[in-house]
C-alpha cells in the first residue's frame, strides 16, 4: 500500500531532456577566454551546471573568486541556437516518456523561456511535450534555491512532499530536496562523466539514481511505494 500517490513529475531541462550541456559548456568556456580567464572542462560544470546563463559571471565568482564582464547574453544565444540547430539531440528516451508516462509533467529550469522553446522545437520534443514550462525569471531566486520548483507545484496545487524532480546538477538536487520533493538522480547525459556527476550526485542522496529514463517510471513507483 502507497503512503502518498505521486501527482507531478518535475524534469529539469538541460542534460535532462535535451543533451546540451557539452555544447553549452563549451561556448561558457569561449566566453572565459575571451577575457583570458582559463580553467578546466571539470571546474566548469562545477561553476556553470544548473545554474542561470545570465548570472555566468556571478555564478564563477561564487564558486572560484575570479572576476569576468558579464556575458552578452544575446550574443551567446545566438551562437548557442546555432549550434543547437546543428548538433543538439533529445536525451535518449525522453519522448517515449513524454508520450506514456501517466503522471502530469512539467519542465522547471535555470535556462531562459526561449531557449526551452527553442530547443524543444529543435529537437522536435514540442510535438511530444505538453506540459507546462517554467524557466529562468519565473521567480527570483533560481537554484539551489527551492523557489522554482515549488512555483510549479502550486500552480499544479500539488502538495510538494508528492512530487518527484529528475535532475543531472548538485544545483537542482539540493534545490529539490529542501522543497521537501523527492529526487531522482540522472547520468544519461553526455556531459555526466566529463562533470564527475555519479559522485556528485550521490553525495547529495536523492532518493534515486538513474542512468536511463527507461529506467524512470518503475523508480517512481518504488519511491513512492510504502
């Protein structure tokens, strides 16, 4: 017997339904040294991952004290968008989610409202995705903070100790957790190994740990069973 009944699936976006965190990080890592700031793939994903685009520069002087000019956010979507157009894919396995998953869906993320729409469009995931989006700007606070995720739960009116997030960064996760929702840890991204993320992610204990989402309907069950 089930203690709770699950009622919202909340997916983080990037690395969760799209694979862009390489090719995002990349450009984040041009845009370092073009101001001849130069640090490694991994302090990158550690700095970057989960985090808003628009506070990249806040973002490296909180994690490694380094000072940059912050980014021209217009002109690093438009060589982003160029790239995605390119070479950007859906995670493997999320539209056959999106088509038979039963529980109501949403998407809460860091990145901005076009760059969800532009992606989704991209990787034609719009034809399969009909839940509501929420992105950067919705609230105030982004992750870690717990702010977003709890703004898609009320306006689900969804109480937030029956929601599940799926999400790749410690960012998202910790934010997860001190919303009182349960968590489910996923490394089917490119970028998993390259960001150290197995070990990240489980030092932070989600409730699971995936590397799949073939593997994400029967975990849900799991957590949610007594």
């Amino acid at each position: 017997m089930k203690e709770k009944m699950p009622s919202l699936v909340i997916f983080d976006f990037d690395g969760v339904v799209v694979d862009s965190e390489v090719i995002s990080v990349e450009l984040l890592l041009k845009y370092l040294s073009s101001h001849g700031v130069e640090i490694t793939v991994a302090d990158a994903y550690d700095v970057f991952l989960g985090k808003q685009i628009s506070k990249a520069d806040a973002s490296l002087y909180d994690v490694m004290g380094i000072n940059v000019p912050p980014l021209d956010e217009a002109s690093f979507k438009a060589e982003l968008f160029e790239r995605f157009r390119a070479e950007l894919s859906p995670i493997d396995g999320i539209e056959e989610i999106f088509r038979t998953l039963s529980l109501p869906t949403c998407i809460a993320s860091s990145s901005s409202p076009d760059r969800i729409d532009a992606s989704l469009h991209i990787t034609g995931l719009d034809q399969t995705f009909a839940g509501q989006r929420f992105g950067a700007g919705t609230v105030n606070r982004g992750k870690p903070a717990p702010d977003l995720f709890l703004h898609a739960a009320a306006y689900h009116d969804v109480r937030p100790d029956c929601c599940v997030v799926v999400e790749d960064s410690p960012a998202g996760l910790t934010a997860a957790k001190a919303a009182g929702m349960k968590s489910i840890g996923f490394l089917g991204g490119s970028h998993a190994k390259l960001a150290g993320l197995e070990s990240k992610l489980a030092a932070l204990q989600p409730d699971r740990i995936i590397s799949s989402m073939a593997e994400l309907p029967a975990v849900i069950d799991s957590i949610f069973a007594a």
